[in-house]
C-alpha cells in the first residue's frame, strides 16, 4: 500500500533545462547584438567551457557528489554552512567570467568587460524565468488527497530553496523537502532515501519515487528497495538502470497509483 510520492524536483516538477535554456537565449541575444555572433553557437561555446572549467576546480567531486551540475554554478551563490560551498562561492564569480569570456574566445572574440556583463546578465534572467510543467499544480492537487508528498532534490540548499522561492506555491504541497546539501549526500546515495523514508515513517514498500533522471532518481530507489517511477518526456533512451514504471506525463501517475491501491 503507497502511503508516501516522493519527488525530484529539477526537471520533475520545475522544468530547470527550459530556464537555463532561456536564459541563455536572453543573454546571448545580447552577444548577437553587439558582435552579431550566432547565439546559439555562442551557447554551445559557453556550454562546452562551463563544463571544462567546472570539471577543473578542487570542488568537483563535491558537486558530483551532491549533485550540482555546471549550469547551476553559472546563476547559484551557494551561501551555505560548510566548507566545500564557501570554496564554491569563491570561485563562482571567477568561474562565471571566465566561462563567458572562454565561449566568446572560441567565436573570435576577445572582450573579458562584456563577458563579465554577460555573467551578471545569465544569473538575472534565471532567476526571472521559472518554468513549471503544466501539470505540475493539478498533479500535487489530486495526489494530495490520499498521499503525504516529500520533495527530493540534489543540490546546494540555499539554490534550491532560490528555486522554490521564485515558484514559492510548490513548497506548500510537502510535508518534508530534503535537499542533498543538506543531508552531506546526493541521491543516489542510499542514506539519503532511508533519512527521507525515516522523515515520513514509512517503510519502503509504502512509498514510491518519481524522477526524471535514472543514474539518480531510479538507481537510488533501486538500490533501497523502493518502487520508482521514470519521467520520460523527451522519449530518452533507457540505459541499464531499470525503474519499476515508465510515464511520459506526470497524469499518469493517477492510474499507476490507483492499481497500486
């Protein structure tokens, strides 16, 4: 019997890529205006130098672990209570310029001042972009009625709490929110689920997992012994992490849930 829907936030409940992707539309536009550079290949060129320079830093296997991706560290502050994210919040602003200035570096130009605006640009209009999938409210809507709900999310505290403050009506629906900055480890590490099953006291038989990502989300659950359920929108193909249940839409959880009763 499922007492408990435990949830990923990112890509889940929010739709984090089409922020990010937004935001960089808007930031690279200005790029187009003032060198007329293509602007999506100046994303791509920032992309590609975000991830290099975030796989360098002393920090990574910390972010690996925890669960914060180089696109986060391009808007995050990380003001939290612990030392690898002091270290994060000291190179981000070094990361954030130099990120920019690489990605225009391999279109031809050579402006670290306007990389600099672009990095300050990029954090604003993330934050002025919050994208909820639009079944998101009517979804929590409904399961609220037979379930208890706990958000599960990877991540720095203080950016995920950033993401629920700008789209604050989600918080309401938990009954728990753990954050993998908070806990010292991201899913999918095991202690994280069973600290999360403990909060609700529940067993894992009588909660269930619903993510968008199987090396986290789904191998965590699997690795617990709890039922999981993959949100695949984007039609991904299925790598060796196996869920309990597939959906492509989040109203699929409806019939899912009620053959489970």
């Amino acid at each position: 019997m499922i007492k408990a829907v435990f949830f990923d936030l990112d890509d889940t409940l929010l739709w984090d890529q089409k922020s990010i992707k937004q935001a960089f539309v808007v930031t690279c536009k200005l790029a187009e205006e003032r060198y007329g550079l293509n602007s999506l290949q100046l994303e791509e060129a920032v992309r590609d130098a975000a991830r290099e320079l975030y796989a360098s830093y002393e920090t990574y296997p910390f972010t690996q672990m925890i669960g914060i991706n180089p696109f986060e560290g391009l808007w995050g502050n990380f003001l939290d209570d612990h030392d690898e994210f002091r270290k994060m919040k000291k190179i981000v602003p070094v990361y954030r310029k130099d990120a920019w200035t690489n990605g225009l570096k391999k279109m031809g130009i050579n402006d670290p001042e306007f990389a600099q605006e672009l990095a300050e640009t990029f954090p604003e209009n993330r934050r002025k972009l919050p994208f909820v999938y639009e079944e998101t409210f009517k979804v929590l809507d409904a399961l609220k009625k037979d379930y208890r709900l706990l958000l599960l999310t990877n991540g720095s505290p203080d950016l995920q709490q950033t993401k629920l403050k700008i789209t604050s009506e989600l918080v309401p629906y938990f009954d728990q929110i753990v954050i993998s900055g908070d806990y010292g480890k991201g899913k999918p590490d095991t202690g994280i689920f069973e600290h999360a099953l403990e909060l609700m006291n529940v067993h894992k038989n009588e909660a269930i997992m619903v993510g968008d990502n199987l090396m986290t989300d789904i191998l965590g659950a699997n690795q617990v012994g709890m039922p999981s359920v993959w949100i695949n929108r984007h039609q991904k193909e299925r790598n060796e992490i196996i869920p309990t249940y597939e959906i492509k839409h989040l109203e699929e959880l409806y019939p899912l849930l009620e053959n489970l009763k």
